[in-house]
C-alpha cells in the first residue's frame, strides 16, 4: 500500500512558475491525490486491524488478499487518469469503480477472516449486522458516485466517494 501511495504521489508534477497562481491548474491533480491517499490509508489502517486476530492465514484468505492488493495497485492509474483529465465524467467514474472494487473485495477479504477466527463473539464483530450495513452503505455511495460523475458532477461524485471513505475512518469491526 506505501508503494500506491508512493506511485500517486510521483504522478503530481510541480508547477512550471514561482508564483503561487501557477499552482491552481494542479488542483485537480492535488485533490485526486489526497483523496485516494485518504482511501489507501484508511485500508491500510483497516487491513493491519482486520488481519490481526488471524492466528493462520488460509489459502482462500491469502488468494482474496491478493486480488485485494492488485486492485490497490490500479489506484494509481485511476487517479492520475482522472487528475490528468481535469475530473472528466468518465475517468471519475472508473475511479469510483476502481475504490468500489477495492472495497467489495475488502469485504469479502474480512468475511473469509471472520470465518478463520475462533473467539465466537470477536468473530461477530467481524461479521456481524453493523459491519454488513456499513458495507453496503459504502457500496451504494460509491455506486451512486459512478452515476452522478455522468449525470451531475465530478466534484458531487468526489463527495461522495469522500463520504463512503468517512465511514471507515474507525475499523468498523472495533466500534
């Protein structure tokens, strides 16, 4: 995850001038960056906490994990495409697409956890009906994000992938 993180940030190109309006065109580019920097962190932060009560990874675990990490790597190129292309509907939406990804298989990553672990009640917490609703919450809003980049705006698309990503600011698997 420190290697996508490091991958966006090479993508932001400084300014040609010494004044600091040549630093207004990047916005788009800035925004796209700590927006996806704010995902990979709060995955991180929730992939360290989710893997810890693991005393084994299982095969179906560590295979789900990958597809998970794989799909972090396409952040990169999801944000610089839509940095690049000045928040255009298209590559926003393949953005939201790409965090939906990410997060859908996040989902399946800590239901296959859930089922490795032994404690019974830490097991619940971890499979239980809050994190089910907060997960679908997160896959509505970035769903719903894809639809209005097209049919309203790519900032009010912005929002709400910012908003879905507020939701797991605390694991929810700790609340």
């Amino acid at each position: 995850m420190a290697i996508a993180i490091t991958v966006m940030l090479l993508d932001l190109k400084p300014p040609q001038g010494g004044s600091p309006a040549a630093l207004a065109p990047l916005w788009p580019g800035f925004l796209s960056y700590l927006i996806s920097f704010g995902f990979v962190a709060v995955f991180w932060v929730n992939h360290r906490h989710i893997l810890r009560p693991l005393k084994r990874l299982s095969e179906r675990v560590l295979w789900t994990n990958i597809v998970f990490l794989f799909l972090i790597t396409l952040l990169p190129f999801s944000t610089a495409y839509m940095s690049r292309s000045a928040l255009a509907p298209f590559p926003t939406a393949l953005y939201a697409g790409v965090i939906a990804a990410c997060g859908f298989t996040f989902g399946v990553l800590r239901s296959f956890i859930a089922r490795d672990i032994e404690d019974a009640s830490l097991r619940q917490r971890f499979a239980g009906r809050t994190v089910a609703m907060v997960g679908a919450a997160t896959f509505a809003l970035l769903a719903a994000s894809a639809i209005v980049a097209y049919t309203f705006s790519s900032l009010a698309a912005l929002g709400l992938i910012v908003l879905s990503s507020a939701l797991h600011f605390a694991p929810v698997t700790r609340r």
